[in-house]
C-alpha cells in the first residue's frame, strides 16, 4: 500500500477504534478530500463543511495559492530550529505585525502552546515589571473557558470533565462569570498580572459576552495595570466578519493569540501578537520551540493572510453571517431556544427536550452537510469563510428540514 492509497469506509474505522486512543467521538464519515467549502468521503460522497476544522480552515480547504506556498518552501528549506536565522521568519514578522497593529511576535505551533506561551510571558512581567512577590501572580479567567487542553490549561477550567483525573493543578488562577465586567474588577488584587478572555466562547457554546464587556475590561485592566489577553484562536482572522473579534468593541488587547486559520489549516501554527513591555521582558534561553517560527509554517502563514485579505474573506463573513442568521431565525421548530452569533461563527442552541444536538448532526451528515455539536445542546455553524450565499441557500434546505424533525 502507497502512502495515498485509500481503504474502505469501514476499515477506517475499524482501524481507528482497534489502535487509537478514545479521547474523540466523531461521526462516523471517513473524508478523502477537500476543496473549498467542500468535502468528499472515502466513497466519493460530497458534503458542505460547517465547521471548517473549528475554524482552522476559514480559507477553504486546500487553498491552491497556500498549498502552493507550502510545497515550494518544503522543496527548498522546511526547519531550522532557532538555533539559526531563516530568510522567512522577518518578512513573517513584520506582515503579520503590520496586519494586526502589533510590536512583537512570538511564534508557536499550536494554539495550547500559544495559551501557555503567555501564562510564562505574563507572569515574568509581573514579577520583573509590575513588582508581585515571587510566586504569587494571579490571571483571571472566565467561566466556560476553553484555553486547550494542558494539565495547567484544564486546572482552571470550569468544565469537569476536562479537569477528571488530572489534579494537581497549576496554582495561580481565578475564575469569574463570562461577560462580567464588575466581577472582573472585584477579582483584581496587587498581585494580578493578566486576564485571559476569548471575545466569543466556541467551544463553549458561541457564547457572545454583553456588548461594550471588552471595552470595559480593556479600561478596568488600563487602570489596575493588568495585562488585557484575548484568545483569539478560533474566533480570529477573519471568522466575525472582522480581523480579529477584539475589534467589534473597538480594542487592541496587550496579548493577542491566534493559531488556527493562521496557515489555512495546511500545518500547524500559531502566534503572539503582543506590545512591547510583555513580551519583551523574554531573553534568550527563557523560551522556545524547535518547530515554532520555522521556514515552511512562515511561508504557509504568510500566504494564508495574504489570501484572507486580499481574497475578501472578511468582507465576506461580514456580509454573509448576519443573512444565514436571518435565514436560521426563520425555521418554525419547537427544538429551538436560541441563534446566536457573529459573523460566519453561528450557535443554535435546542431545548434540553430536543434530545441532543448530537442527532441533528447526524442527520445533517445524512443530508451532505457536516457540522458538530458543542454543550451537548448546541449546534455551532462556522463554514469556510469563502461561502457563497447560494451555497447557504442549498444548506438552508438541509438545516430547515433536520431542525423540523420530531
């Protein structure tokens, strides 16, 4: 068997469920390709992706312009490490600093290494800027957080199950109601160094916080010198109808992370974006990564932003989001408690009587539409940003009838 060479739908599985850990429960289609918004199965069955890798592939799948990138680069130079210079990573710095109105760029590779990055960044800053006692800095966080999956990431999440069996955790944070900005006040002492928010919760539910939250945390972090962190992971690049989510309430976070769509889903990526007194507080030795900020991830990185803008990708989410909201809001069906979302990055909470998110995907998947619940009671909708509204208008078709089902 050649590398490429494909088996059967059900070997795939077979083989997963004999040899793979169970830490995932997906549905049971085995992809082979994908091209744009579209993707096809081992059997040569089409589907319309809608959840887009969780947000990881807001270019598409298998956007030609990156993947050409991508296999120039692995032809002529792919890693390094840090230990030398490399002719990409200055021009990667510089673009992607002067796209987001950052000074500084920290590169990583996934997105739980970015989060962990600026837990270490911030916490130096304290203790060497801002005078906290050695070991006593605290970050606040939110409830219904997701930050990835670290033992120190899962130790101040709210979720349990992300928490079972992985005490003891990493000291040092405080948790407080989503969207709370008087909460977030009450929380700060002398030793708070940073608050960590995402500006919409995906994981959690498409949970959007009360409009002008960020503004408000943005002035209360300013007053008590507190370094103001958003992840924006999967709501980044793009994925409201905006750059960068911060961006709807008119804020430029100290700290910003992204990953995901940053290389158009074709290799793993991710980054800081900072402003000079946080991330300059690192000296060499202090961190690293061998794969972060290496020749092939630059390259794919900086084609993937180019494409993003110059393709209209935003302008698109921005246009296209509220009108598949409006269409989702007129679906007369019993199971639906709330729509909810920003631009192309949409939650349709059921009823608790509805038996589950879990169902409608399925049958959604029977249809030629793939996307996943979260919560349990919430289906989340965030296709390739490079959707048309005709292909949301053949969606609608298959949406309408599985929410209308008993």
């Amino acid at each position: 068997m050649t590398i490429l060479e494909s088996i059967s739908h059900k070997q795939c599985i077979a083989l997963e469920d004999q040899y793979g850990a169970r830490n995932y429960k997906p549905l049971d289609v085995v992809l082979s390709r994908g091209e744009g918004i579209w993707v096809w199965d081992v059997q040569g069955k089409k589907y319309l992706d809608m959840l887009s890798a969780y947000s990881a592939v807001n270019q598409g799948h298998c956007h030609p312009k990156i993947v050409a990138a991508l296999v120039e680069q692995a032809r002529k130079l792919a890693l390094v490490s840090r230990a030398f210079r490399h002719d990409q990573l200055g021009l990667f710095y510089k673009e992607l600093c002067e796209l987001t109105h950052s000074h500084m760029v920290l590169p990583m590779n996934s997105g739980a290494e970015a989060v962990e990055s600026v837990i270490k960044a911030v916490r130096k800053w304290g203790y060497r800027e801002k005078g906290v006692p050695d070991g006593k800095a605290e970050i606040i966080v939110c409830e219904n957080n997701f930050h990835g999956r670290t033992i120190t990431i899962v130790g101040f999440s709210s979720e349990q199950q992300y928490r079972d069996g992985y005490a003891p955790f990493t000291p040092g944070f405080k948790i407080i109601p989503y969207g709370d900005a008087d909460a977030l006040q009450d929380a700060i002492t002398e030793n708070t160094v940073g608050f960590l928010v995402e500006p919409i919760q995906g994981e959690g539910g498409i949970i959007i916080p009360p409009d002008g939250f960020l503004a408000r945390a943005r002035e209360i972090c300013d007053r008590n010198n507190v370094v103001l962190i958003t992840d924006e992971i999967q709501s980044g690049l793009g994925r409201t109808g905006k750059l960068l989510a911060e961006e709807h309430d008119g804020v430029e976070a100290d700290l910003t992370l992204i990953g995901k769509a940053l290389s158009g889903g074709l290799y793993p990526v991710s980054a800081v974006l900072s402003n000079r007194k946080v991330l300059g507080v690192f000296q060499p030795g202090d961190h690293g990564s061998t794969y972060g900020g290496n020749p092939l991830a630059c390259a794919v990185a900086r084609t993937a932003l180019r494409v993003l803008v110059e393709e209209g990708m935003i302008e698109n989410a921005a246009k296209l989001g509220p009108y598949f909201m409006d269409q989702l809001r007129t679906i007369d069906s019993p199971h639906i408690k709330d729509i909810r979302g920003r631009g192309l990055m949409i939650g349709v909470e059921l009823h608790n009587s509805a038996g589950g998110a879990r169902r409608f995907c399925e049958a959604l998947q029977d249809k030629g539409l793939l996307c996943k619940e979260t919560h349990e009671h919430v289906i989340r909708f965030a296709p390739p940003l490079v959707i048309t509204k005709d292909e949301i208008d053949w969606a609608m078709n298959a949406i309408s009838d599985v929410l209308r089902m008993e």
